[in-house]
C-alpha cells in the first residue's frame, strides 16, 4: 500500500456514480479500491514493459485477495 495519498477529483454522471458505488457495495468494497485498481490496470496495459516501475508491479493479484 501507498505510504501517501493524492486526492483526485473527477466529474461523473451523478447516475453512473450511484451505480457504480452500489457494484462496489456489493462487491464489499469502496469507490477508492475499485479506482485504484482500474488506474493500475491501465497504467500496467499502456506502459511499456521495460519502463514499468517496480513499485507498480503487484506483488500480490487483486483477484487472490478478494477471494
């Protein structure tokens, strides 16, 4: 886990928002784990191999967690 936090602010769809924090609910978890999933995922899928920073790599897959 990250030893510091950055707030990030984003704009949505007060209806998609409703949604999407109710999937997260149900799935026993918070709006801010699914981001942070979803930004590792992408930065894992748009960058190149050899640039990826080892703090980056998980150590651990989410999926194993969650079970």
């Amino acid at each position: 886990m990250e030893n510091r936090t950055a707030r990030l602010t984003i704009l949505i769809d007060p209806r998609k928002k409703k949604l999407f924090e109710e999937i997260c609910a149900r799935q026993d978890l918070n709006s801010s784990q699914v981001v942070r999933k979803l930004m590792r995922q992408f930065m894992l899928e748009n960058i190149p191999t050899d640039e990826v920073p080892d703090w980056l790599v998980p150590h651990v897959k989410y999926d194993d967690i969650k079970k």
